[in-house]
C-alpha cells in the first residue's frame, strides 16, 4: 500500500497553517500559511520542496484561501489525500481524545467555544470550510485540550464553588496537549525507554509556553489552565497573578473588565516587562547589550519557569528526564542554562558544549555526566495531528 497523506490544518482568527504530512517522509512536501485573512492584503505563502512561493488573495476569507492551497495540497500528494487533520484548541471535558468529526463534534465545539472565544470559532471556520470543499474526505480534529483529560481531579479542579464547575466548566483544562505528547513520546524513543513507564517533565517554550508532568504517556498536571492565560510568562501574557489583580485596577485606576483582560494577554509578559518586545531573540541581544528591562524579562521567564518544572515534578513517582521544546526550548541555550542554575535541588548540570549544540533543530542529551537526564526534543505538532488522524482512519 501507497504511503499515506494527511492534510493538516490549523486555523487561527486571521490566518492557516497547513502541512502535507507523508507517513514515510521526513520532511513536509508541502508546508505555508495564509495569513491577514480578510484584509486586502491576503497573501498565501506555500514551500513545496525547496521552493518557496507566494500568491496575493486580496479579501480573501478562510474558505477562499483554503480553495487555493487545497489544490495544491492534492498536488504534491500524487492526487490522492487521505484525510484532513485539524488542530482545535478547545474540546473541554468532552473529549479524551482525537475523533472523526460529525455533527456532534462540530457542536461540542461550538459550545466549547466560550471557553476560548479567540480561537474555536476559528478553528471551526476552517473545518466547516474544508468539509464543504472535501465532503466525501475523512476529517479529524485533534484537541490541545485532550491530552491533559487524564490529569487526576485534585489537580485539575479549582477551589472555589462547587457550581462552577459541575454547572459552568470552570476547571484547569491546558493547553500545547499535541506537544507534550509528541516530545514526551519522543523522548523515549530516542533514550530508549518504554512510553508506559517513563516519567517526564516537559516545557513547551514560544510565545506561549507551558509545562507538563507526564506518567507513562498521560498528562497528570501541567501549567495552564481554564485558559492559555494561567502558569508560566510567556510572551504578551501575564502567567500567574493574584486574582484580586482585576478589583484592584478596577477600584485604583478604573479600569474594565475588557482592558484588564487585554494588558493581562497582549501587553505583559516579556513584552511587558521589557517595554521592549515578546521575541526572546531580541531580548537576549538587548540583555546583553545592557538593557536593564530585557535582562529583568529574561530573568523573570527563566525563575518562573524553573518554579513551574519544581512544582510539577510533584505529579511525579521518579524523574526519567527533563525535555525542552518549543521555539525558545529548542533554541535558547541561554534560558535552559539559567532555568538549570534555579533547580539546584535536582542537582542538574549541564554540558555547556551539547546545550550549545542543540539549536535549530538537533535534539540530544545536554546533562553533564552523574546529572538527571536533560534534553531538548524539536516538537512536530503537525506530526502528531497526522499520526492521530491515522490511528482514527486505521481503526
């Protein structure tokens, strides 16, 4: 039998990333984004092999977009797809795990929406928008949220009224479930051990990022929370703060709701911090340069961090690694370094020369010799969306 296709997609407000992803290949055969969606200046950007290329779609929405690249995802699969894989953020408590999608999936996410209003309904579009273009194709959708359904009620419940849970779904959901699972698995593979009994922490670092307590391939706690708002800095969020943060600016400064919310996920953060920027990148060059806002930014992520991972670790029966990931994970030397020098109870120590080397997409083993297991694992979201969308269609 022919190696099979997956057309993997992920809509955003805005814009869609999309992947060809070949069961047998490496390498993505087809990989772009359409972004600024409904403006005119729409542009499609698409990289088949080697070659890169772009397409102005002025006013295009996300059905009109997904019209071109679809076409040119048939393309590079030979004609034949064999499903389309989509990555939603939200499936609250009604899923466990990836499904095939049918009507009541589509309205299990549209109620979950009001759990994520930025990105649901987007993620929706894109399905809705596929399925009208692809009736007759298998289509999956694969939950950031899933993952994390194994995680034990102690720690996913909030204290506070019983009602708002059991009425309203206010509990800790996370997020960056695909992640966590692929390096987690990962991870094994490349140290050797068995999924099902090998013990994680794991740390998905971008602009947004959290961490993970993984126990024999299950979530059994993680950072974030009812929304991609709580746990860790990130880059425009906040991470955790006291709740009374809200009443506070509202008494003091008289501020509303929607503004506190606003600073809370667009204005803090590193961005906030630095009064500088969100990317990572430019703040370690200004830290360096002596930019006292981007070392404050730099240092906060990295304690914060470290905190985290201590306090996962309790989630945990023994500790067979700790895995960085995520475009600051896999890139920063710098931050896996100064996050370590945090942990000194773990007694982790790094080899400078191998945490150096692994950027850009090298994975390996970073920890010097008589240290805990350290590693730094390139996350492929979109792989693991195909493998679950796989799985569905083999079954």
């Amino acid at each position: 039998m022919p190696a099979r296709n997956i057309l993997v997609i992920n809509c955003g407000s805005s814009s869609i990333k999309f992947a060809l992803v070949n069961e047998e290949q490496a390498a993505f055969p087809l990989q772009g984004l359409a972004e600024r969606l409904g403006s005119p200046e729409a542009v499609l950007h698409w990289q088949l092999g080697e070659a890169k290329e772009s397409l102005d779609i002025p006013h295009a929405d996300h059905r009109a977009a997904l019209e071109r690249l679809l076409p040119l995802a048939q393309e590079a699969a030979g004609g034949h797809l064999d499903g389309i894989g989509h990555r939603v953020v939200h499936g609250g408590e009604h899923f466990t795990g990836s499904t095939l999608i049918d009507d009541a999936v589509l309205d299990a996410v549209r109620t979950a929406a009001q759990l994520a209003p930025l990105h649901n309904p987007a993620n929706l579009t894109g399905i809705e928008a596929a399925m009208a273009l692809f009736p007759g194709l298998p289509q999956v959708s694969v939950f950031d949220t899933a993952f994390h359904q194994t995680m034990p009620e102690y720690a996913y419940r909030y204290a506070v009224p019983e009602f708002l849970y059991r009425e309203h779904g206010v509990r800790r959901y996370g997020f960056h479930g695909t992640s966590h699972l692929y390096v987690s698995k990962r991870a094994a593979e490349l140290t050797g051990l068995p999924v099902n009994d090998s013990c994680w922490l794991t740390a998905h670092l971008g602009n947004g990022s959290s961490t993970c307590a993984i126990v024999n391939g299950e979530s059994r706690d993680t950072s974030m929370g009812l929304t991609p708002l709580e746990g860790l800095a990130m880059g425009t969020r906040s991470g955790d703060v006291d709740p009374n943060l809200h009443n506070y600016l509202a008494r003091n400064l008289g501020w509303t709701l929607d503004q506190v919310d606003r600073m809370l996920n667009h204005e803090s953060g590193l961005k906030g911090l630095s009064g500088l920027s969100n990317d990572m990148r430019t703040l370690y060059e200004a830290r360096i340069a002596g930019h006292a806002g981007a070392s404050l930014a730099f240092e906060v992520f990295c304690y914060r961090l470290a905190k985290s991972l201590a306090g996962m670790a309790c989630a945990l029966p023994r500790l067979d690694g700790l895995v960085f990931t995520g475009g600051i994970g896999e890139n920063s030397s710098a931050i896996r370094a100064r996050t370590l020098e945090h942990l000194k109870l773990f007694n982790f120590k790094l080899d400078d020369e191998a945490n150096a080397r692994c950027i850009r997409g090298v994975a390996g083993e970073i920890q010097a010799t008589g240290s805990p297991r350290v590693m730094v694992v390139p996350t492929n979201e979109e792989r693991q969306i195909a493998i679950d969308t796989l799985t569905l269609l083999d079954a």
